[in-house]
C-alpha cells in the first residue's frame, strides 16, 4: 500500500517571487496566510502560474464565502447588489459583512488572508491535499488502470518533443531538475499544469467507460485572462469574480477535494453553480507512478471531465469570440478566442469590452466585469491603473498531441477607462485599433503588391512582402500604443486630442515602415518596369508612385495627417 508523502498544505512547491525579486517555494497554506508578502506566482512558465493560481482562486473563493474578514465562521447572503436599488455612492459602511462586495471591501483592506479562517478550512480537508496518499492522492485516481502510460518527460509542459518515434528527441526550457531527479514539488506543480493544459488524449476502449474524447485541458481551451496586483493577495481579490456577472455561479463552494474522487473517462459536465469547483475540475485521470527509490518514473493518463464551451458564459476567465455560422438558423454563439501568439494583446481590446455595436455582438469576460462592478462601487482609486495579462499555450502539432510554444502579454489601462462613462473612450481605442488593422490591410497591402511586381515582374513574393512590412510596423506601434493607452485619463483628457496624438504616431510609423524597407532593397531599385494591369491601360510602376500611392491611402484612414505626398504619382 502506497505511504502518505508530501503533503501540500505544509510541503514547499509553488513558486513564487517575493518583493526583493527572490524566487522560492512555499506550501499551499503558506501561499494564501502571506499572499500579501509575495509579488506573484513565478514557476517554470506562464501556463503553469495561470494553472496553479486557479487552485489559489478555488481556495480563495472558498474561504471567502465561508469565513468573514476577521475569520469568523459566516456565509454570505448571495444577493445581487447591483440590482436591489442601491445607487452608486453607497459606502458599504454598514454592520456585518455578510454580502459580497461588503465583504469584499473588508478583506481588501484589511490586505490579506484572515489567519484563523485559512488555517482552519484548508486543515479540515488535509487527506486530500497527499502528493501521494493510499486512495486520495491530490488531484489524482489511485490504482487507476487504464489510460496511456507516459514517461516523466512528458509531464514537463516546456519541453517540445520531435513526432518522429524513430529519432525523439526533446527540446527542453525548463530550469528544474533533470528527469531521473524530479522533486516532488516540482513534479506537484507540473501535475496542476497537466491538469490544466494537457496535450490531447485518446479514448482507452478497454475502459469499461469509454466517454468521449475530452482534447486538450480546460485551460488549454480558453483565451485565458486575468488581472494583475501589486501582490499576490490583490491578484487573487482582483480575479475573485465573487459577483453574479453572468450566469448564477454563486452556490455553495464544491472544490474537488471536498468531492468524493471522479473515475469515469471522458464525462461532459456542465451547469457548474460554483466557481471553486470550475476551476478545479479534472481535465484528466492521473496517476503518479514511482521507483521502489521514490523517484518519479512517469504517469498514467487519460481523459476526465469537460465541459462544451460554447457560450460557457460560467467561465469568468477567457476572451470570447462570435462563432462562424449561420446566424438566421442557429442565432448567435460565442467561443473563447484562443491567444494567437502573432497578435499583441492590445489588439484584442474590442473583445474585452462592448464598443456599442450590434446586441451580441461581443461579451465581455467575467473577469473585466468584475473589475468594472468594483470600479463602479468605488471600490479601487479612480487613479490607479489596472492591467489585463493573456497567457495561453499554443500546441505543437494540429491533433495538439505536443506542446508548443506559449503566449504571455499584458494590457495596462487607467481603471476609469472601465466606467459606464468611458464607454465613448472606449469606443475611441476601438476605433485607433481597427485604424492599425485598416493600415495593415490596405496601405502595406498594397504597397507590397506594387513592389513586388516592380522587383519581380509578378505577385509571386507579394506574401512575403506584406508579412515583413506587418511585422515590422506592429513591432514599431506596440510599444508607443501601450503607453499611448496608460496615459489616457478620461476625466482629464479631450478626446480629439488624444485620438490626434495617436493618429500621428500610427500615421509616421507606417509611413516609416514602407520607407525603410524600401531603403534597404538598394538604390537600383528606383530604375521603372513597365506594369502589365488587367485592363487596355499600361502605366509606369515607380518608387515615387508607390510611396505617393500608400501615403494617399493612408490619409483615407488618418484624414487630419498627410502632406507629405509627392508629385508625380502612378497616374
């Protein structure tokens, strides 16, 4: 019979970063009594702090509930308080802290965790928090018997392994131990990211329960969001999502170790009514497996639960994106949108919140609502400023059967640009965004069609061109549009003007961006071909023309710039 060992309420193993810029381990209990004393989760990757802090959520949540700021034993009343006609200027100074943004208020003054109320629940439920136990090992299925065995290397989430059976080999960026060597706490951390974003599984047909195919893990499936603190303690209130933003999500709190442990393979689940049990819900069936030394030796895997994520509106943690279909039929679905690594996160500002477009066109993730709930409550400074990271993992193969790469960016704002006021605001940075994304489509769209047809004779190369000029004028705008972006104070600033300030930047960039690549082709290039069009008509094909031609166009996007054009344009 396998031992009780390492237990994870006392047991060093999630990593985090303290304000002297220190990384070290500490014990789950631990990380929630001194959350206020560390910086952030710091593990071998974004993924991994993205998996273990939604385990940090659940407990947070949990104990929250539960317990009142001083950590006296007191559920709270799930009452809406946006809707029970209070206005916006109350105060929450009232007795008691029985409703959520009251008890919210206190806790976040307070600054930490209540002592009393961690210690006490996360030590009621201490047999199931086992690395490895003889029938609940943490987040694990004892004996199980079934699934595919996999090798230590393949619980490591940053190593990219080769397709090819006969040469494998791994490309590893990890900076733990080596493979014969894995610590348990390192091997306890990979365990949540496994959990979380695990390569895709097939079904085991000798199972008795077959299930269906569950693909990757539940955050591997999401566009995942979350929201930044000065410490760890405000990044777990920031992201508690404690209100009823969406659907009713705000029962009795059911983590899965207080639930009897899951078996069946490949169970769709859906309807959650609590958060705590969302975010540990077991994407896979795992089982450590270890030496007669104790060293880890690999696992055994197969596929747990999961939920259809279509319109999962329950999920307060992605970015959503319409579904492709036949809108008259099937009315309007939504997807999370998945992290494109190529597309910096101030682009996917129009999915964060609604921009007075079409009703359903868009919905905003739970998380962005929560924030805007806290801001309308006055419940965070007017001044400060809040940031958005996107972290995401981008699987290595078309099945996701490997690991690929991972997407970590962030987005800074000021946290009034969240005010039902600033909607006008924020309809204005929609707007800059899609004039990036018009200057990518029209004005270096066609500018590498012309060259490439002055250099080559042809459109051959025009893709290659185009994506050189892209990449080159995002690399030139990201930085300035972030701290364009930061400095936007909606109560302070005229719109016009800021929205000139930035129209000349993207204006100059762009413009820079064909110059240059121009520049560097070499001066013969400036010698004129003949341009066979489609129609009767011939003209010449020059560098003027085409410089005059993608400086007209982008004056059709930016109207109040421009006067740099040439005489002499391709007629």
């Amino acid at each position: 019979m396998q031992e009780k060992e390492f237990n994870l309420l006392d047991e060093p193993w999630i990593k985090v970063v303290t304000p002297s810029l220190e990384i070290k381990e500490v014990s789950l209990e631990d990380a929630m009594l001194n959350a206020h004393a560390y910086k952030d989760l710091s593990g071998e990757m974004p993924t991994q702090d993205a998996a273990i802090l939604r385990v940090l959520l659940a407990a947070a949540l949990t104990i929250f509930y539960r317990y009142d700021a001083e950590g006296r034993p007191e559920k709270l009343i799930a009452e809406d308080e946006l809707e029970d006609g209070t206005d916006d200027e109350d105060d929450f100074d009232g007795e008691g802290d029985k409703t959520v943004l009251r008890r919210w208020q206190r806790y976040w003054g307070k600054g930490r965790f209540p002592e009393r109320a961690v210690k006490e629940y996360l030590q009621s439920f201490r047999e199931r928090f086992w690395l490895f136990h003889p029938e609940t090992p943490f987040w694990q299925v004892q004996g199980l018997q079934h699934g595919t065995y996999y090798g230590v290397e393949s619980l490591f989430g940053n190593i990219k392994e080769s397709n090819n059976k006969n040469t494998r080999h791994h490309f590893s960026m990890t900076d733990g131990e080596e493979f014969g060597r894995l610590s348990y706490a390192e091997a306890a951390r990979w365990l949540v990211h496994l959990n979380a974003y695990g390569v895709n599984v097939k079904t085991d047909k000798k199972a008795s329960d077959a299930g269906q195919p569950v693909r990757v893990g539940r955050l591997g499936q999401l566009g995942f969001i979350m929201v930044n603190g000065e410490n760890l303690f405000q990044i777990l209130m920031l992201n508690l999502c404690a209100q009823n933003v969406d659907k009713g999500i705000w029962a009795e709190p059911k983590p899965t170790w207080e639930q009897p442990v899951r078996r069946g393979q490949g169970c769709e689940r859906s309807g959650f009514d609590n958060l705590p049990e969302l975010y540990t819900i077991q994407s896979r069936r795992i089982m450590l497996m270890r030496d007669k030394d104790g060293r880890i030796t690999g696992f055994r895997a197969m596929g747990g639960d999961f939920c259809p994520v279509e319109d999962d509106f329950q999920e307060p943690m992605t970015v959503w994106r319409l579904k492709k279909g036949n809108k008259k039929a099937d009315g309007q679905h939504f997807l999370p949108q998945v992290h494109d690594p190529a597309v910096h996160a101030w682009r996917e500002f129009p999915a964060l919140f609604d921009f007075g477009g079409k009703d359903g066109e868009i919905h905003i993730p739970g998380v962005v609502q929560w924030i805007q709930i806290l801001q309308k409550k006055k419940l965070l400074s007017s001044d400060s400023l809040i940031t958005f990271r996107m972290i995401g993992m981008v699987y290595g193969d078309k099945m996701n059967y490997t690991y690929g790469d991972y997407v970590n960016d962030s987005l800074t704002m000021s946290v009034d640009l969240l005010a039902g006021m600033s909607k006008v605001w924020r309809t204005y940075i929609v707007n800059q965004v899609a004039g990036c994304r018009k200057v990518e489509e029209t004005v270096l769209h066609v500018a590498a069609g012309k060259l490439c047809r002055l250099l080559y004779g042809n459109s051959s190369a025009k893709s290659g061109i185009k994506d050189a000029l892209v990449r080159q004028y995002y690399f030139s705008v990201d930085t300035p549009f972030r701290e364009w972006l930061m400095s936007i104070r909606p109560v302070l600033d005229d719109p016009d003007l800021k929205q000139a300030e930035w129209e000349r930047q993207s204006y100059d960039y762009a413009r820079r961006t064909v110059e240059e690549y121009i520049t560097n082709l070499g001066t013969d290039i400036y010698a004129c071909r003949e341009d066979d069009s489609k129609g009767s008509k011939k003209h010449l094909l020059t560098i003027p023309g085409i410089m005059n031609e993608c400086l007209w166009k982008l004056r059709q996007i930016y109207p109040t710039m421009g006067g740099e054009e040439q005489e002499g344009g391709n007629g």
